[in-house]
C-alpha cells in the first residue's frame, strides 16, 4: 500500500508518494492557472502521482482536497482531467483519507506546492559559494533488506569537479540515504566555508532548514539529523537549492548514478535478489 498526500497552495498542488515505513519515494507540483483552479490541477496532482505505481498497489489519497477526488461528477460538469483521473484509477484498489489542512503531512505537500512559486526566483540568485554539492540517495524500499546507497560530488564556485564519493548501506530507507549524502557532503568542505548544495528530495530541504529539529529526538533519521547541525556548524553558510531529478541535468545525473551503484554493490555483496512489486513482501499478495 503506498499513500498518495495531496495539497493546495495560491491555486497550485504539491504532491509527494509515502510509503507505509514513512519514507518517502516521489513528489512534485501541479501549477494552477489562477487560484479558483483547484479542482483541476488536485485531479492532475493525483493522475502525475499515479504515474509508474502498479496496479496491483493498493493506493490511499490523503488531502484536505478528498472530497474533490471522490466526488462522482456529473458528465456536465466533468472536464478532460477529471475524466483522465478516472481513466488512472479503473482498476485499483482506491481509498480516500480526508486530513486536516495543517497536519504534517498536509503541510509538507503545502510546502512543495509553494516551492513551485520560488523555483525561477532562487535559480536567478547571483549568490556564488565558495563550494557547491550535489548528493543523491537510493534505496529498494521495497526489499525487505532495505539496500541502499548515498553519494555527494563537490564542486567549486565555477562549478569543476573537485571530488566525488559514495558509499552503500543495508537495514535503511531512501529518505535516510538522501541525508547521508548530504551530511556526507557538509562534511567534507573546509570549515569556514559557504556552500550551495542541490537535492533533488523536499522531503531533505524541509527537515534541514528547520534547525529546530536539531533537538528532536523522536522523529525518524534523528541521528543522521544531529550529525548534519554538528557539521554544518562549523561552515559560515550552507544553502539548498532543489533540482528537479532525472531531469537531464548533468551533475544531478552523475551523483543519481553514483548512489544507484552502491545500492547494486550491496546487492552482490549480500546476495540479495531484485525486489519489485511482484514479489516482494510488501506488496500485497
């Protein structure tokens, strides 16, 4: 069972894939025409976040928008996208989650919504650091082994290749590899120093730019997140920036590759077979 979390801001949808351990595997943003549009682009959020999922997944909508997922429209007033969502879910196994609009979850979604509004904003920032780095991470969440990889690449303010590292890892989930990578990365720069690092995980930029989760102790990768504070403390700046990935971009490629191969690596290491939706035990059967 994976859930689908879905959320409105200023007429655009942000929208991001929860797997049942929490982490958290695919997201992005609809945006809207205007403001009053939001019944469309809820509808395009699903149908985006539908994409690649197996039918034989069981899917959960959670949104404050549930009831204009579920709503059964009349043919007057059905539009092309409300029929392409329809066509999406023939087939599956659906539920619908109404959640309340300031909850967690909803308001990580919010939050990649209006990330959509900042986008060009931040890519025309003229800021130049003195280090940039681009970090992945990759994990089979659904092995039950829990394989993965997380790799960093550093370049200098006129973005060469400086260097380069990976490492892999079993018992751990994606979202834990992709703040490996970026502690990795803060680790590895002069002490002193400003630095740019690019993530193609949200879920990464909310968690690290809040420093109040330094001090939270019950939320999931909470050492991992310790150890980023520890370390990014000893930097005069450390920004983030979020590229979109598999997108073509050059460096956000490189360091997807890097991390993909280290969760292989450990595959062969500890012999441990290819797990996809049709047989692993997670699945439902």
């Amino acid at each position: 069972m994976i859930e689908i979390i879905i959320h409105l801001s200023s007429g655009n949808a942000g929208w991001y894939i929860r797997q049942e351990d929490g982490s958290i595997t695919r997201e992005g943003y609809v945006l809207g025409d205007n403001p009053n549009a939001y019944i469309a682009v809820t509808y395009q959020a699903a149908i985006d976040a539908l994409d690649g999922v197996p039918l034989s997944e069981t899917v959960v909508f959670s949104s404050p928008q549930c009831n204009t997922l579920a709503r059964k429209r009349k043919q007057k007033d059905s539009t092309l996208v409300y029929a392409d969502f329809q066509q999406c879910i023939a087939g599956r196994i659906v539920k619908f989650n109404p959640i309340d609009a300031d909850c967690e979850r909803a308001n990580y979604a919010k939050m990649i919504a209006r990330r959509a509004l900042t986008a060009n904003s931040e890519k025309s920032d003229s800021f130049i650091p003195d280090y940039i780095a681009y970090t992945d991470g990759s994990c089979n969440n659904l092995s039950p082994y829990g394989e993965g990889g997380a790799a960093y690449i550093i370049l200098d303010g006129q973005r060469n290749l400086l260097k380069q590292n990976s490492k892999g890892f079993v018992g751990v989930t994606n979202n834990k590899m992709e703040l490996m990578a970026i502690l990795s990365a803060v680790a590895a720069v002069p002490a002193g120093s400003t630095l740019v690092v690019y993530t193609d995980s949200q879920y990464c930029i909310q968690v690290l730019k809040n420093k109040a989760n330094a001090n939270n102790f019950t939320r999931p990768n909470a050492n991992v997140i310790r150890q980023y504070f520890n370390y990014a403390s000893r930097l005069k700046t450390v920004k983030f920036e979020w590229v979109k990935g598999h997108d073509g971009n050059e460096f956000n490629e490189m360091v997807d590759a890097l991390a993909q191969s280290r969760t292989e690596e450990m595959r062969t290491i500890h012999n441990i077979p290819v797990y996809d939706y049709r047989n692993s035990p997670k699945c439902r059967k």
